[in-house]
C-alpha cells in the first residue's frame, strides 16, 4: 500500500495550490479519503475528508470556503484544492486512507 502526493510548494499568501494524492489500493474507490496537515510544533489536524463515492465532504472551520476536496476514483487519485492561501496553511499536509494508511506528505509553505 502506498499514497503518494505531490503538488506542495511555495506560494505567497492569496496564492493557490492543489495537492494529489495517488494510491496503490484497489480498494480506493470504497474508502473515505482525507488531507491532514502539521505545523511544527502542533499536532496533526484534519483538514478535509471525502466520502468513497464522493457525495459527502467536511471541513476544518479554519479552510471552509477556501479548499475543496475531490477525487477520481477511476485514477485512484484524490485532490486538495487550496486557494487564497494563508501563511497559517503552512504545513506538512498528509494524505490518508481509510483512517488506516498514510502518505509521507508533502511540504506547503505560504509567505511573501
């Protein structure tokens, strides 16, 4: 089993990324998915989570109409839309699979 994402990087605030998350699981399209982030010095915190076919998503108050999740079962590939950016989004944003697996994540740094 392995989760893979990419898309992280440096990007001033207001700015926009989207993060992928492709996984060798051919279980993907009946699990929930979900992006987790951590800051230094803080715990590890849900960002956002999808249902398996995707009907269903939540937020964390602090990104709710800024980021959108998404993903295409038929690439078994799940998505983090962030946009207007904030230097407080900064963090190692990890993707996760059925509450049981883990991504090694990707680095967002938001700065000017």
């Amino acid at each position: 089993v392995q989760l893979v994402e990419s898309g992280g990087g440096l990007v001033e605030p207001g700015g926009s990324l989207r993060l992928s998350c492709v996984a060798s699981l051919f279980t993907f399209s009946r699990l929930r998915m979900s992006w987790y982030r951590q800051a230094p010095g803080k715990e590890r915190e849900l960002v956002a989570a999808i249902t398996s076919g995707g009907d269903s998503t939540n937020f964390a108050d602090s990104v709710k109409g800024r980021f959108r999740i998404f993903r295409d079962n038929a690439k078994n590939t799940v998505y983090l839309q962030m946009n207007n950016l904030k230097p407080e989004d900064t963090a190692v944003y990890y993707c996760n699979a059925g509450s049981s697996y883990w991504g090694k994540g990707t680095q967002v740094t938001v700065s000017s």
